[in-house]
C-alpha cells in the first residue's frame, strides 16, 4: 500500500465515523424528561388526619429546554395496550397539587415537583389491580413521558 492508498483509506474512516458522529447527535438532541412518581408518601410533622401524597418529580435531562404543558394520569386494559399507545381505560388531569403551576419553563437541569394528596378514589384506583401511570406532556414532544407509579407502603 503507498501514500495515496494511506490517505485514502483515513479519509473514508474519517468521513464514516463523521457521518456516524452527525446521526447521534441528531437523534440524542433536545430535551429528556426524567419523571419518578411515588404514592403513599407522607409529610411530617403531619397535616389533619395524617393524609397520604402522591410525589411527582420531572428533571430535564437533555440539552435543549422544553415547557410541561400537562400531567396526566392513565390505566390501560393491558401492557400490550399499554405498548401499542391505545386509548386507555381511565385518564385524568392534575389540577390540584401544591408546586410550581404550569405550562412550566424546564431548562436544562431544571426540576419540577408536584406533591398530591391523595383522595379516596386515588388510592381505590392504585389498589385496583391495574397499574397507574403518570403522564408528562412537554412542548417537545408528540407522545408524552409516562411512567408507573410506585405506591409506598
């Protein structure tokens, strides 16, 4: 192999691994929401009759900013209805919560915390057999961020 064949062979692993390089930023750009939700937590010093908080916590983990639009919650029928993003059997709107209101500015970084409490139709829907999820809709996406919630005994 001379100079030519050398060179050759380094601008096309170059341009490759360039063009590789492009792809994955161009797929991993924008913001990642990450969301835990936890049910049956509990404040102390407690508040009249000891109630029970579902916490919902959103961390932007991405590199551009996005705004949440809406929160969500859903059950489906099963995972495999769940997988094929069908209509869910329940849904339901937060609106009453103690934290920051939204559409809410997350920057990069960011965090956004909502703290529920939990009524008796709440907690009869986490214990009913079917697993509860906690939607996050953001400006960025067409599909929002959902996730389980993890009830706390």
């Amino acid at each position: 192999m001379n100079a030519t064949q050398w060179a050759a062979w380094i601008g096309a692993c170059n341009g490759t691994a360039g063009l590789l390089w492009n792809i994955y930023t161009k797929v991993t750009a924008g913001p990642r929401l990450r969301v835990t939700a936890f049910a049956g937590m509990v404040k102390r010093p407690s508040p009249p009759k000891d109630p029970k908080f579902l916490k919902i916590t959103v961390q932007n983990t991405g590199t551009m900013p996005t705004t949440i639009t809406n929160v969500t919650f859903h059950t489906y029928g099963s995972w495999w209805m769940r997988f094929r993003k069908t209509r869910p059997d329940f849904s339901a709107v937060l609106n009453d919560y103690e934290g920051p209101p939204y559409p809410r500015p997350l920057p990069v970084g960011g965090e956004w915390t909502a703290l529920m409490t939990q009524d008796d139709r709440f907690t009869t829907l986490l214990s009913g057999g079917m697993p509860v999820y906690v939607a996050i809709h953001h400006s960025f996406a067409k599909v929002p961020t959902q996730v389980r919630v993890f009830q706390i005994s």
